[in-house]
C-alpha cells in the first residue's frame, strides 16, 4: 500500500477543473504536501459544486475536466511524484433531475420490473405498489398542473417518464399519472411517507444498495479503472454509516483495488474506536481537530461561559445535563420529524411488536454513537435500550421485545436500524445542536462534542500516542467542505475562554444595540461574525439565515419567521453601517486577534506534526475564515499564494498579521519536513515544560524533529511571559525551522525559543535548511 505522508485537499468543480488543478499541482507540491486529495469527480447534478449528488458513476463528470483532465492531472502529479486521493460516494445518487440520472429515470418508468429497482432501497408495499416523489406544492389541486409533453409527464420544470402503454387511449395527465410505477406527493409528506431511503433528510438524494455485487461492479468500474491505470492511489469513503455493511463494503473495495489506502468518513464519539476489521487506514480526522481544539481552550473559562449560557437560556441547570439534554431533545425530534419516515419504516419490519414505532424512536435519540457494526458495537445498543427504558418506562416491554432483533446482525431491522442511527445522530446533533448550544462555538465542530470543553496537555498527549500506534496513517483536518468554521475562525473564538468577562459585557451591548430574543443564537451568531472578521455583508447575511434556520428555534427552512429574520439581517447590517455597533466589533476583533493568529499556529504546526496523515484544505496555508457550506467551498487565491511562499523561500520571515503569510510559513516548513524527512517522525514522546508559565505550551519529540507549541496566550501574557520556563532535550545542537535561529540543546528557555512566532519545529543543526526548505518554484 503507498500511504501518503500529507493531502492537500481541492474541491474539483465547473470554476476550478481538472485542468486547474494540474495547473496548481506544482505549487501544492512546493508547499510540501505530498497527496493531491480531490473530492468526487464522477457526473453529478448540474451546477453541483460539491460532487456528493452523482448522477452517473460510467464516466468522470466532463464539466469537471472529464476522464483525458484526470489524465493529465496523474501525469502532472506523476512528475512530482505525487499520489493522488480521490473521494467517492458510494451511498447515494442524486435524483433532483430524474432524466438526468439513468438508473432512477429506469426504476420510475418500470417500477418493480425495472432491472434497478434490485439497486435502490425502495418499500413498494407502503407505497401501494409505487414510488413516492415528493414535489408537489401545497394546495388540493397541484394534480392539475401536470401535463403530457413529449412522451413524458411534467409539473412544471419537472419531468418524469411515462410507463409503456398507460398514456396511448388519451387519458389525460392526471389519469396518466395515477397509472405509473411512482406518485408524486406533496413535498410535506416526506417526512412521514416517503418509501426511499435518502441521504439523511435529502428527497433528492437516494440511496443504493452498494450491497448487491452487481451494483458495485457497475457503481465502481470508473473508480476501479482509476486505479488500475494508476492514475488514483487512494480513496475516501463518504458517508460509511449510511451503508448497510460498512465492512464488508470495505472489504469488496479492498479486494478490488489491490489493497490501496483508503479512509472513511467516520466521526467517532468520545474514546469510540473505529471497527478493527475494516479493510481502512483511518478517519477522514475530525477527532484529531476535536483534540487539537480543545487543548488550546483555556479550562478556566468554563464556569463563567457556562453561567453566560444559562442565562442566555434562562436555566439553573448545569451545562453538564443542558447539552446531553439537548442532544436527546434534538433527536427525538428528529425522528418524529423529518425522519419519521424512517422510524415507520423500522416499524413496519417488526410487525409483531405494537407501538413500535415509539420505542424505536426512542431508542434511537438514546443511542450514544453514530451507530453499531453487529456485533461490534453492541454495547451502545445496550446503553441505548437501558436509557430508554429510563426516560419512558412504560415503554420498557416493546424495547425488551426490540432488543434480540435489533442485536441480530442478520435480521432486516437490525441493519436498517444501524443505517438510520446515524442520520438520527447527524440531523439531531450537527445539524441541529450545534446551533442551539452556544458556550463556546468554537467547540461545535463536526465529529467533536460540545460538552467536553477543554483537555489538558498530558491528555493530548495520551490521545496523540494513541493515534500512533493505532492507526497512524489515518488522516488529520482543521478543516474541510463540511465543518461549520473555517479553523483560524474557531482559533479566534477560543479566545473567548482567556477572556470570558469582556466577552459577557461585549456581548451584552451588542444584544441591546441589536436585539433579536433569542440569546443563545445571538450569542452564536455574534461570534461567528467576529471569528470570521473582516468579512463582507453577503457572506454574512447568508451565514446567519443559515444557522437561524437549522437551529430552528425562532425561525425554520418550511415556515420561515419573517420578523425575526428581518431583525437578524438589520443585525448584519448594522454591523457595517451602525458605527457604535462597528465600533465594538473591531474593537473586540482587536483584543482577540493576536492571541486567536497565536492559536492558529499553534494549531497548525500542531497537526501537521502529530501522528497522522495531515490535511491542509485548499487555501488554508493563509487565514481560514470560512464559515459553514457554501461559503468554505470559496474559490482560492492561488497567484496570492505562490507570490507568498515565493517570499518566504527567498528568506522572508513575515510578521503575524492579517495576510496570513505567518502561517503559510509554519505550513509550508513543516509539510516539507513531513514529506523530505518522514523518518524524523517516527515516534512520539510528550516533552514536559518547567517553569511559571509551563502550562502554556504544548511540546513532543517525534524522533529528530520537536514541536514546540504555545496555548493559552492571553493568560501568557498576562503572566508576563514565558519567564524562567524551559523544556530539556537532548544535549545536541538544533536549529528551528521556522526562522533558523540555533540551539546548543539540552535546557531551551522557551523567552528565547518563541521569540519571533509562537511556534519552533526543531531538527539537528546538520540539516540543509537552504536545501530543504527552499525548493519553491
């Protein structure tokens, strides 16, 4: 298997081709990374930024360069002697645009006879027999609005086919309609009697049966062909979970590839360990950006962001119950709500137990992890069944009844149980809490957990020695398509926990100069805005509609509330033309800036340091202000860039300002240590600090290159600085990569050390710095 030692990842779409990204390719590898990392190439629905909704998996998409693009992008990585990491979507087609999408155009014009009905997961007996569309508008009589155009049935911009022989007596569209393989439904009713499996809560996204061997081969035969000419060496998976057996998924790809690397698009919860038997080298790293978050929150600031908190939410209850409330709260609402569907679907492969619907939902908001892998993972089934059973006792005979058919592996509803799990999960906690608790948002991050607020040094280092010597191949993010904040954002926000009274007081003025009545998302909001600060009108109005709508708790995506959200534009707006609100902005955006650049450095170095394979999101070598999707998949400034690393390659040591060149430094001197010397990263070994301010820095050694990262730095300067704190390493000369500076080694004084950044990758003098780190184009 060839493992990268680092990816830069690059969202490959109409605007930015194939071709775009062979013309970068060079510069991604002066930076130093060592993988182009490509998110999904096959044909998706049109103007489609992102690639997750395929609509054809024969051939690459040719508005993204086509399969002679992905030709010369390998021959170009080839060059460099790059690999290159291509992410595929096994779980789902998009089917928004029916005649554009084959197998569904075939499964709506044949139905059960069609040879795809076998590919799609489909429960035609609750749908009499047919498919259920939900795209009907609201009202008795939208049945009337469809017409017979060229053979087929349209609602407007909708087409869908006509089944043989149920449109040639001149019926007219309505009886035509209520002859095919599909009905088409009010949009409304997805959410209780859609018969489909979709992705989460997507009517235009529907699962397949990647289970069924000949709808691997078919849905694999492009990706397979990639690999077999060898112009891809490594795949992500999306969306394992969704899957009806992960792992033997897994093992099929792993068969038909050779045993190439692959990684899963996993988020653990907590000390949740991934499957031993999957045939993958690793996470797609959201539990590393979860570890490396956290031990740049300063600990003190708990108790009084938790008081701010209960404030804003007008409770005494501890944020110790708040947030696991919340989450089971959220979910249950969930699977009452938008997946409804599913639950009943559940139900109805258990029609012995009466009333199962209820205990299913239940036991689902109850579930502590994504989902199970039977048998692996049956303790949390467990969990799940104890919890319910003491939040709802009268429900404790139908979850006894359950349980031996949902820790059968074999039995129908124990596997779409364990599908359903996770979107329960996903809806109710990212999609939903994460915009409802707002203690610190920086914590709210896909695949970490708002209620662990903050880990000391020696656990990080627990954690990290782990990931070693589990799997140490696995990919590590700060940030990626999908995290609702760009990492120099959350680096900002963190800041908040050094300085949580100015924060309160700061806060407090804004609501009144600004107020919209619901505290917590004002909170939230507040520090989106200056975490992503300087930002235009345009990004921000459209992140706070967003956010209002999928916290859902003073407006919603189906019933928008037209005077809150009139409040929260003229909230965004009088963040530019209100001077006094514009005043506290800048002004606060002033306090945090440094200390928050601090923490990006730290992090970064951090990462790309630690054990795994590092990512670096496209653009992030500079400041990553993004917040959440669409506004991360913003195009990049590569001219920018080259221009940067060109300067620092010429010995330029840029101060830590807003261009963020600071940080393509750090960026670009570790990824080439990474990839020039991965035997100096062999090992790792937590290096204590001693002195006053030992507690704001986190050190390891991981063989002949050391990190040296600083953490908390308001407290830092607070105290002074670092004073008489050293950390002690081996009584050899070495030299910081970062600014050249040399070391006699043995006892460093950390004054000395972090002089010039906040930051020291250290490695033996002997090193060719000139030779290493200059090789920019």
């Amino acid at each position: 298997m060839r493992i990268p030692v680092s990816t830069y990842r690059l969202q490959v779409r109409e605007s930015f081709d194939l071709d775009a990204a062979a013309e970068v390719a060079d510069y991604i590898r002066s930076l130093g990374a060592d993988w182009l990392y490509l998110s999904p190439l096959l044909e998706a629905e049109a103007g489609s930024d992102h690639g997750y909704d395929v609509v054809n998996h024969s051939h690459i998409d040719p508005v993204r360069g086509g399969a002679a693009g992905l030709e010369r992008l390998a021959a170009k990585a080839r060059q460099s002697g790059m690999g290159i990491l291509v992410d595929i979507v096994p779980n789902h087609v998009g089917v928004a645009t029916p005649a554009t999408n084959a197998w569904w155009w075939d499964l709506l014009t044949h139905g059960q006879e069609s040879r795809y009905a076998e590919a799609f997961d489909v429960d035609w007996a609750a749908g009499g027999g047919k498919i259920r569309i939900p795209v009907l508008g609201d009202g008795d009589g939208e049945l009337d609005e469809l017409t017979l155009v060229d053979g087929e049935l349209r609602y407007y911009d909708n087409r869908f086919p006509i089944a043989p022989g149920t449109a040639d007596d001149g019926a007219d569209a309505r009886m035509v309609h209520s002859r095919q393989n599909y009905e088409l439904i009010n949009w409304r009713k997805a959410d209780s009697d859609l018969n489909y499996r979709r992705f989460f809560a997507v009517n235009s996204l529907a699962g397949i049966r990647v289970e069924v061997p000949w709808v691997f081969d078919e849905s694999h035969a492009e990706i397979l062909r990639w690999v077999k000419e060898d112009l891809v060496h490594g795949l992500r998976v999306d969306h394992p979970d969704g899957l009806a057996q992960p792992g033997d998924y897994l093992d099929d790809l792993h068969k038909a590839t050779g045993g190439i690397y692959v990684l899963v698009e996993k988020i653990l919860e907590g000390d949740e360990g991934m499957p031993p038997s999957w045939a993958a080298a690793g996470t797609t790293g959201y539990d590393a950006l979860g570890d490396i978050d956290r031990v740049l929150v300063d600990p003190a600031g708990r108790s009084r962001l938790d008081a701010l908190e209960g404030r804003l939410e007008d409770t005494q209850a501890s944020m110790d119950d708040v947030w696991p409330e919340l989450i089971y709260e959220n979910k249950r609402h969930i699977a009452d709500g938008i997946l409804r569907s599913e639950v009943l679907r559940l139900a109805r492969l258990v029609p012995e137990i009466d009333g199962a619907d209820d205990a299913l939902a239940e036991i689902l908001a109850c579930f502590p992890v994504y989902r199970s892998y039977l048998p692996f993972g049956e303790e949390h089934l467990a969990e799940a069944a104890r919890s319910a059973t003491a939040r709802r006792p009268e429900l404790a005979s139908r979850v006894e009844a359950l349980y031996p058919v949902l820790s059968d592996p074999k039995h129908p509803a124990a596997v779409r149980f364990q599908q359903t799990s996770g979107m329960v999960m996903a809806k109710g906690v990212e999609d939903t809490a994460f915009y409802r608790f707002s203690r610190l948002t920086s914590l709210n991050e896909v695949g970490a957990d708002p209620g662990e607020f903050a880990i000391d040094v020696a656990e990080f280092h627990r954690r990290q020695q782990s990931r070693q010597a589990t799997l140490p191949a696995s990919l590590t993010t700060l940030s990626t398509h999908d995290t609702k904040r760009g990492e120099d954002v959350r680096s900002r926000i963190s800041v908040i926990a050094e300085i949580p009274e100015k924060w309160e007081a700061t806060l407090d003025r804004l609501r009144e100069l600004a107020p919209l009545g619901d505290g917590p998302f004002e909170q939230l909001l507040w520090e989106a805005v200056l975490g992503a600060w300087p930002a235009s009108r345009e990004r921000l109005h459209a992140y706070a509609e967003k956010a209002a709508r999928e916290a859902g708790t003073s407006t919603t995506w189906t019933a928008p509330n037209e005077k809150f959200e009139s409040a929260m534009h003229g909230l965004i707006d009088a963040v530019f033309d209100n001077a006094e609100v514009h005043e506290i902005v800048t002004g606060f955006v002033d306090t945090v800036a440094q200390a928050g650049w601090s923490n990006s450095l730290a992090a970064k170095v951090i990462q790309i340091t630690a054990p795994g394979v590092p990512d670096v999101y496209q653009g992030s070598e500079l400041w990553e202000t993004s917040l959440v999707d669409p506004d991360n998949r913003r195009s990049v400034d590569f001219a920018l860039r080259r221009e940067s690393l060109a300067r620092v390659d010429r010995g330029w040591l840029p101060p830590i300002d807003e261009t963020g060149a600071a940080k393509l430094l750090v960026t670009a001197r570790a990824l080439r240590l990474r990839r020039d010397r991965p035997e100096w990263f062999s090992r790792y070994l937590p290096v204590p600090a001693y002195g006053s301010a030992a507690d704001h820095v986190v050190a390891f050694d991981r063989g002949e290159a050391l990190t040296v990262a600083t953490r908390l730095p308001v407290g830092l300067e607070n105290k002074g600085g670092w004073g008489d704190t050293t950390i002690v390493v081996a009584g050899r000369p070495l030299v910081d990569a970062f600014t050249g500076e040399r070391y006699a080694g043995g006892t460093l004084r950390l004054a000395d050390l972090l002089r010039q950044y906040p930051v020291a990758l250290l490695v033996p003098d002997n090193t060719d710095l000139t030779a290493l780190l200059g090789d920019s184009e």
